[in-house]
C-alpha cells in the first residue's frame, strides 16, 4: 500500500525561463529593425509551441545582428524546448559572452547541464545566477531537486526556502519541499507546506494526491480521502489518487469503497501492479481467498519485483494452511527488501 511522492518533472515548463518581452520596430526598416522584427516573429512562434520556426526566426535575426543578445537566448531556449541541448548550450554561451551578467542565460546554461546529466557543472551556474540575482527564485528551486535526487533532504528544504522565501506563492517550492520533508519524517512540517502549495495553486491536482498520502499516513484517513477527492475533481483519470483513496478507504474498513477505487485505478492503468495487490488485500480483508489469490498473482505478473505482493501471497497461503508455500513467498519478498517478510519468516520458517 505504498505511495508515490510527486515531484515536479524536470522537463516541464514551469523550470524554464519565459521567451522575453518582444521589442518595439518601425515601419522604415534598417538591418537592425529587420532583426528585431525577425525577433518577434520567432517570440510569436514560441508562443505557438513552433521551435523549428522559432529558431530559423531568431537564427534570422542574429544573422542581421550578430550582437543581439536576447536573439541568441531565445533560440537556446527554443533548442532546449526541442532537446538540442548542447545546441541550447552554445546559444546561451555566446549571449553570455555579448551581456555577461545575464542571468536568464546564465539559469539556461544550468538547465541545459541538468538535462545532459552534468550535475556539478549544473550547480556552479545556478550558483553564478543567484550571484548575479539573489531573487532568482527558479535557480534555487532547481538546486533544490538536485540535493532531493542525491538524498540530501535537509539541504534540498534548505534550497527550496530561498525559492520560497525569494517567491512566497511559489507552489511547487512548497510541494517538493514538502516531499522532502517527509523523507525527513517530518509529517507535520510536510502537511502544512503541501497546503501552503494548494492554497497558492488550487489546481495543483498532485500537491492534493500528497497530501492525502501524508494525511494517511499519519493515521487521518477522513482527511486523507478528502485531499484525494479534491485531487480527482481536478484529475478524474488520476489513477495514483485512486489507489491511494481506495488505501484510505480500505484501512477505514470501507471494503467495498476501497476495491471499486482499485478497479478504477486499474480501469485508467491496467499493468498497475499497485492496484492489484491491494486489490488482493481487500479480498483478504473479505476472507476470499481465492479472489485474492487471483489478483496477487496478477500483480506478480505484472511486477516479478513487487515484494509487497509476495508478502500477501504468503498471507494468503498461511490462511490456507500452506506454511511452506507461505514461507517461501514471505523469504521472496524479505529478498525484494519487504520488512515484514524478513519477520515473518523469521519468526515462523525457521
């Protein structure tokens, strides 16, 4: 019955820099208006999601002038939204070498360097664009989930509070910083920043589905299926919500409640291994057996890793009076890293 902590993806727009404000052009055009049209166009391009047009615009633009800065920024960020990231690198480079304490350029070269994995070079440009703006909230955001992804959770918080403390509606500063006080074990600390992330972004569907988790986890099961409501009103198809409200509702002892948010889990994601074996957990609960054999089968199926399953399976297995059967799958899941099946099979196989 575990739950999935989640984090903002990487590769989404809410990490990057917008495409700058356009600049003003004449009718009479010189070279230079030539390009700071040919600017706005590849701007209007960029709107439109269109980076091969955006980039043939602003690769126009720098043509005519090869000193326009902005031009050479926004067509690494069209290379970056298009994954030519080293491509995105070169780009940000050459503004910085025209305006060298530009710090959009400078956060891009950092976004680029995260994205081929080079996580040093990523942080020591992060740490030159807070240099040369300390309010740059969105740097201090990135370094944070670079210390979350290496398990440094005391200095990700520490990362994520400059975000916040630079942008104080900065929801999803107060999501992963939630996350990664969980990890901590701080429930109490990671409830109220979830809220905080919500309240900031009411339609922050996955902030919701967390919140519930750790609201469940502490025991607040009421509380953890209304985070979950609020969670799939936004996201009906949410298929982790819906496992985790039927987890909810299955330790409130609401059986039936609890197998039709499994279904539907399995309706939405129907390899979800998850959802099978606490499908199979509420057949346990019912004392079928059988059906809750059949459903752990399917989740080792569909996960041969998923320990948690095994450790029912020896569940049922011991229900049944087959104690060996039930050792060897509780031996299965303690070598799958499952605690309790370390226990029980060490307290009954030996």
């Amino acid at each position: 019955m575990m739950q999935k902590i989640v984090l903002v993806s990487l590769g989404l727009l809410c990490f990057q820099v917008n495409a700058q404000d356009t600049v003003k052009v004449k009718t009479n055009l010189t070279p230079a208006q030539e390009a700071e049209n040919a600017y706005n166009q590849g701007l209007e391009f960029m709107n439109q999601k269109n980076t091969d047009m955006a980039i043939e615009s602003f690769s126009k633009a720098i043509n005519l002038n090869p000193s326009f800065e902005k031009a050479y920024y926004n067509r690494g960020f069209a290379k970056f939204e298009s994954k030519n990231y080293q491509g995105s690198l070169d780009d940000y480079t050459k503004a910085l070498g025209l305006k060298a304490l530009y710090p959009d350029a400078l956060y891009g070269k950092a976004q680029s360097f995260y994205a081929l994995h080079q996580n040093d070079s990523c942080l020591s440009y992060l740490n030159k664009t807070t240099l040369v703006d300390e309010a740059y909230s969105k740097a201090y955001y990135l370094a944070g989930q670079l210390k979350f992804e290496s398990g440094d959770y005391k200095e990700a918080v520490a990362e994520y509070d400059k975000a916040i403390a630079a942008r104080p509606d900065y929801a999803y500063a107060y999501n992963d910083r939630a996350s990664a006080k969980r990890q901590l074990g701080d429930d109490a600390g990671a409830i109220a920043d979830y809220e905080k992330a919500v309240a900031s972004d009411p339609t922050m569907y996955f902030a919701y589905n967390n919140l519930g988790s750790c609201k469940r986890n502490k025991g607040d099961h009421a509380g953890a299926i209304g985070a979950y409501n609020k969670a799939l009103s936004l996201k009906p198809d949410y298929y982790l919500a819906l496992n985790n409200r039927g987890s909810a509702k299955l330790n409130s002892n609401d059986i039936n409640g609890a197998i039709a948010d499994f279904d539907a889990a399995l309706r939405q994601k129907a390899d979800y291994a998850l959802a099978m074996n606490n499908m199979a957990s509420a057949y346990i609960k019912k004392k079928d057996y059988k059906a809750a054999e059949d459903w752990v089968n399917k989740a080792i199926r569909a996960d041969a890793k998923a320990g948690a399953a095994y450790l029912n399976r020896g569940i049922i297995k011991q229900m049944q009076q087959n104690e060996e059967g039930a050792c060897e799958d509780w031996k299965k899941a303690a070598e799958l890293g499952i605690p309790e099946g370390k226990r029980y099979a060490s307290g009954l196989c030996d």
